[in-house]
C-alpha cells in the first residue's frame, strides 16, 4: 500500500460513497487555514456555483467532462469565473491528498486551467473629485472620508478605527481590525484582510481631524463577536468591545457604521451631489446607479497614488495598504507620469554638466 501512496494510484474504498458536496462541508472547509474574506469567498463559489451542479456526484466520479461544462455554465466576469475553476481545482487537490482521488480532473489536458489575472490598473480620482465628494457626505462622516484619502486604509477598516491605534510618537496608525460580516452571525470584529496588521502614515492634518471627530461626535463603545477562522472552535465569536472613533446616529442611539448602509445612502448621496453618477428617479434602496468603480475605496486608491507621484517607495505604499507583495501595488498603481522624463533630463544635464566642466579642467592644464 506504501508504493500505491507513493504512486499516487491508491484509493481509499469509501471514495465511491462519499459525495462532492458531504467531502466540502464536512471535511475540506472545516480544514481551511485561511482569512475571513478567502473563506467567505470559497464558501459563496461552492454555494452558489459548484454544489448545486457537482454537489450529488461521488467525488471520485467526477470528470474532466463535468470540469468543462462546470466551466461553460458560468456567467459573470473573467476574473470570478477564475476564481470559480480555481476553487474547484483546490477542492480536487484536497481530494487527492486525503485518498479519494489519484487524479484531479481540473488538470486534464483537456481542461482550461484557472488563469492567474493580473490586477486591474485602477484609473484614480482627481484630487478635485475627491474634495467634492468628501464636502458631499454628512458632516459626520467627512472626516472619515479624509482619513481614508489621506491614510489608505479599506473601507470596512476606516469605521473601525479607535483612539489607541493612533500612534502620535511616531506618527502612524495602526490598522488591526475591521467589521467583518460573516454569515450567520452578523457584523464582526476581525483582523485586517489576510491576517495583516500594519502601520500606515498619520500626517499631522489626519490627525488634528480624528482630534476634531472626537470632540464633535463623542467615541462610541461596542461589543460585537469576534471571528478569526483560526481559532479554535469554541473560542470563536467571543465578545470583544473596541471604542470607535467613528458612528452615526440612530433613532436617539450612537451606533457603530453599518458598512452596506452608508456605501448604499450617503456615499451615493455623495456621489449624485458631487456629479459623479445622475440622481435615480427616486430615492430608494436599490435605485442609484451602480458605482464599482466609484465606492469608498476610491479614496484609498487616492492616497496610493498620491504617494507614489509624491516619490514614496512602491514597496512603502504596498506595506501601508496592506497588499500581499510590492508587484500588487505596482501593477494597480504605477503609470505613466504627466512630465515623466523631466527629473531624469535634469538629473541627467546636472551630471554631463559635472563631467564636461571636468574634462575642460583637465584639457586647460595640459594646455598649459
């Protein structure tokens, strides 16, 4: 049995009882060592994509036939059809190690394989659009909207933001939470996306905001569950209470922001005020133009690439957003540069005008 392992040609005799979907729920994705939002997504591909087609299928039975028109069903984008298939192909993987498979039909040769799309290049806003949606939103939450311009940090990290992650020695924030929904439990505390707590630039002007914020909206204690995956199971959801900087207002009640509310109201609120998409016909949920490109993670964008025109260090600005390695940030964020060439053209005179002045100095002496 050890060389059938080796070989990869052992099956465990139970793989022929044992469904796609019974192997997903009650093995793999209990097993996942990954984030909140990897675990959310793969979740949503099975639940939606991959079980309602393959979910009955003995996982041993599935081939790459059934990869390919798993494939062909899929509606929506390139980049989620991707993320669809690569799912699947994990999945099979997993399947392999644990002796159900000795093959993994999303590697036939007659299987496309997952693309690894490159990110896509983000077209930012001008710092013109920027102050007018900012001057747009409630005065409640415009100093949210500053900090994340002039910080970086995501949406769902901004609201969550407290009085002890302001790091006024050095000057920094420090990003180590954001609401996080998970489903069946609601709004929770977790930690940054990809486990990533880290430290961005406070400027002197964000910070004189957070100071102002403070004294006009007193901060706002609140307790809600706090998810890490990486827990055991009976330490998750445990109450964690964090003072936040930033609320709003309900029925005579402070609350923490709801994240889904403000993107729907007052950011396109903000938006139609500011010109950057029309007023719907009426004012309801559901009725504004769909914004992708325009969300609050605009401003984030903002701040990426006003760093790297002011001639911060792409590797810099990847450690303050958060991203996984400098060649995100590089490919979403660094383009050509209105006057590119005119720093190297002087760099460049001032070093000939070096040399020749040299070599002059040299050919006067041995006239001499």
């Amino acid at each position: 049995m050890e060389e059938l392992l080796r070989r990869r040609v052992y099956v465990d005799q139970r793989a022929g009882e044992v469904t796609l979907e019974a192997y997903a729920v009650e093995t793999w994705m209990p097993s996942l060592d990954v984030d909140a939002g990897t675990f959310t997504a793969y979740e949503r591909y099975l639940r939606l994509h991959i079980l309602p087609k393959l979910g009955r299928k003995a996982i041993s039975q599935i081939t790459a036939s059934d990869v390919k028109r798993l494939r062909a069903g899929l509606d929506g984008s390139g980049q989620s059809k991707e993320a669809i298939m690569a799912t699947m192909a994990t999945l099979m993987q997993a399947a392999m190690d644990d002796n159900l498979r000795n093959d993994n039909p999303c590697h036939a040769r007659s299987v496309t394989r997952p693309k690894q799309l490159p990110p896509r290049a983000i077209k930012a806003w001008t710092p013109e659009r920027v102050q007018a949606v900012i001057r747009a939103l409630p005065n409640r939450f415009q100093r949210l909207g500053k900090m994340t311009a002039g910080c970086g940090h995501r949406p769902n990290e901004v609201i969550a933001v407290s009085p002890v992650d302001m790091d006024r020695e050095r000057q920094e924030l420090i990003v180590q939470r954001q609401l996080k929904w998970v489903r069946g439990h609601g709004w929770c505390f977790a930690l940054p996306k990809g486990r990533k707590v880290r430290r961005t630039p406070m400027p002197m002007s964000v910070e004189n905001e957070l100071d102002a914020q403070m004294r006009e909206y007193p901060t706002v204690k609140v307790t809600l569950p706090y998810y890490d995956r990486r827990d055991k199971p009976a330490e998750r959801f445990r109450p964690m209470t964090v003072e936040l900087i930033f609320s709003r207002e309900a029925k005579g009640e402070i609350k923490f922001i709801n994240p889904k509310r403000f993107n729907e109201w007052e950011w396109k609120r903000a938006l139609v005020d500011a010109g950057v998409i029309p007023a719907p016909a009426r004012e309801k949920r559901g009725e504004y133009q769909a914004a992708r490109d325009d969300g609050p993670v605009a401003l984030r964008h903002f701040f990426a690439t006003a760093q790297i025109d002011a001639g911060e260090s792409v590797v810099d600005v990847a450690a303050w957003m958060g991203h996984a390695n400098p060649l995100v940030t590089f490919r979403r964020y660094v383009r050509g540069r209105v006057g590119a060439g005119d720093r190297g053209r002087a760099a460049t005179d001032i070093l000939l005008a070096g040399v020749i002045t040299a070599a002059k100095a040299v050919w006067n002496r041995k006239a001499v």
